[in-house]
C-alpha cells in the first residue's frame, strides 16, 4: 500500500519543490466551469486555473503536439492561442505578435496589452466521466449499499485508483447475472492538465450491466491485473445488487 501512496503523490514533484498548488474552496467557481463560447463548447473542458495579482483569472489549455501551444482566455474573454517558444533558452514560452506567457509550473507571467501580469495555479477537483445510459452511479461514498436495476439496465462505480502505479479496479468474482466492462476513465484533478505532471489519482469507471434476475454481493478491487488472486492488504469496494 506504501508504494501506491507514493506513486499517487509522486507526480507533484514536477509542479514546483517550493510552492504548491492552491485549492479553490467550494464556493468558489472557476471561470473554466462557466458556459465557453458556443462556437468552441469543449475548447476549455481541461483547462487550468490561475488567479492574478491584483485581481483576474486566467484560464489555459495547455496542448501537445508540433510545436505545442497553449490556448488562454483572461477573464472569460475571447480564447487566444499561443504558440511556444523554441528559441527560448529557460523555462516554457508561449507568444504571438501581442502577448507573451512565461509558465512555470504553479506560477506564470502573463504580458499582454502593455501590462504584466503575476498569476498562480489554483487546483480544481474534476468529476468522474459519466456512461450514457447508465441508471445509476456509486462513488466511493457509497460503500456497502443496496441498489436495484433491470435486467437490460446498466450503471457505473466510479472509484479513483493509481494505474500508473499498475493497480487498477476490477470486479472479484462476479456473480453470473450481471457483465462487468471497463468504463472511460481520466484525471481527478486540473493539476492533470498541466505540462509535465505524472502519476497521480485517475477515475476509473466500471460499467455493470443487468443481464438476468438475480440477487448478490458486488465486490470491487483494486489489484494488478496480471495478479491472478487477490491479497488481503486490496482495497475493496463492496456494495448489494437485486436485478429485476
């Protein structure tokens, strides 16, 4: 278990060995979770969050590729896209003919219109990825439960793991009237998006489908696949069914 902890942690030693990253309360609402433009309504679905020095936000899609570059938006204003600096000699430089941003890691500098801006990372929790057509869905808080479902019908657990440590959340022994598939997963948090993280906690959605009547225990756990056998030190994630 030790060695999941680590891995989960392991990649905010990319962030910064100073300062780190800031959580927003829950009152407070990103510009990011706010309706985008609708002509682009994905184009800052994982965005990172800054707040600014002296007031403002800031928010970036930072994006792979050749080169990469970065898509910003101050303030909810309309989206800019730089490209990086290749020519730069520290750091990650993002630029076009009017604005610079010079990122590093939970800080950044933003220079646009004449004016600098400071601007600091603030973390934001990001919600599991939904399964169309699912009836139900049980998070970790619903831990030993008693659901009911159809038989045709299909919900969704959505548990947070660390598959990059290879532990990822399979069902242990199904019971014969229900399929058990593995669902999308991705980031729990912004901190995800940003350039040059790794590890970390990810969602990871199992789908379990009706497919006859039936009545039973539904147990989850968190192993190595290639484990044929579980260990008593496994997380596990229990919960009732009844299929009608």
């Amino acid at each position: 278990m030790f060695i999941r902890t680590l891995a989960a942690v392991a990649g905010f030693g990319l962030l910064a060995a100073g300062c780190q990253p800031v959580v927003t309360s829950p009152e407070e609402k990103p510009v990011a979770d706010q309706p985008a433009d609708p002509a682009t309504p994905d184009a800052f679905a994982n965005a990172v969050n800054f707040d600014c020095d002296g007031g403002g936000k800031l928010d970036v899609v930072f994006e792979g590729g050749g080169p990469p570059t970065a898509l910003i938006r101050l303030d909810g204003g309309a989206p800019q896209k730089l490209a990086i600096d290749e020519n730069a000699t520290s750091g990650m430089i993002y630029k076009d003919a009017a604005t610079t941003m010079d990122f590093g890691g939970d800080r950044l500098q933003l220079i646009t219109g004449g004016a600098t801006k400071a601007c600091t990372f603030i973390s934001r929790a990001v919600p599991a990825p939904t399964v169309e057509g699912a009836v139900r869905n049980l998070t970790e808080a619903d831990s030993n439960a008693s659901v009911e479902i159809k038989v045709g019908e299909k919900m969704t657990v959505s548990l947070s793991g660390v598959p990059t440590a290879g532990y990822v959340w399979t069902a242990d022994a199904p019971p014969a009237f229900v399929k058990v598939s593995e669902g999308p997963g991705g980031a729990t948090s912004t901190s995800q998006f940003l350039p040059g993280f790794a590890g970390g906690n990810h969602w990871e959605v199992l789908i379990i489908e009706g497919v006859a009547a039936g009545e039973g225990e539904i147990t989850l756990v968190q192993k190595r696949p290639w484990e044929e056998k579980s260990s008593p030190d496994d997380q596990r994630f229990t919960f009732r069914l009844k299929v009608n």
